[in-house]
C-alpha cells in the first residue's frame, strides 16, 4: 500500500496536537455525547471522533463502530488533512481517492 499524503500544514497541525496534548491513545468519554449526536444529526450509522498523529488515527470517541487505532495510510478519513475545507463523503465507493483502500 502506498505511504499516506503529507498537508503543506503537517508540520503545525502536529505541534497543535502535542500543544493541546491530544496524541494519547485512550478514548475520551467525555467526547462520546458528540460522537452520538453527529451520528444523530447527520442521520449516519458511524460517527467518530478522532485524532492524526505522525503514523495513526486514533478514535477518541466513536459510534456504531468499535475501532481504537487504525494505521494512517489505511484510513479513508486521511483525505480530509489534505482539504482546506470540510470533506464530506456522500458514498465512499465513489470517491476516487479511497478506491486504493477499498480493493
């Protein structure tokens, strides 16, 4: 498998993780209100809410999923760092840039 995209912004958006010491593994209990409601609100089975450091993505919070950790470079939502906006996937088999991941 390929090695994942690096944003121009990588750099500073690392340093603002350790700044705000967020590069922990554990789940945040606290953030599963928000994970439940954007499950809600967006009317989707999975939600998440999750953290990029160096190699992974780590779920702080997360529904209708049991996931921890998954290696960076096997997670479709490493496309939303390359974006200057919010990403939204309507149907993830259509998006070209996850098909790699999806074979």
């Amino acid at each position: 498998m390929e090695n994942f995209h690096i944003p121009t912004n990588e750099k500073q958006r690392l340093q603002a993780v350790y700044d705000y010491n967020l590069q922990g593994h554990d789940k945040d209990e606290e953030l599963e209100v928000f994970a439940n409601a954007a499950s809600l609100i967006c009317n989707a089975p999975i939600a998440l809410i999750s953290i990029f450091d160096e190699n992974y993505q780590v779920i702080k919070a997360n529904c209708g999923i049991d996931v921890d950790i998954v290696p960076r470079q096997q997670t479709i939502c490493q496309f939303s760092l390359m974006e200057e906006e919010i990403l939204v996937i309507d149907d993830v088999t259509k998006f070209e840039p996850a098909k790699i991941l999806l074979e």
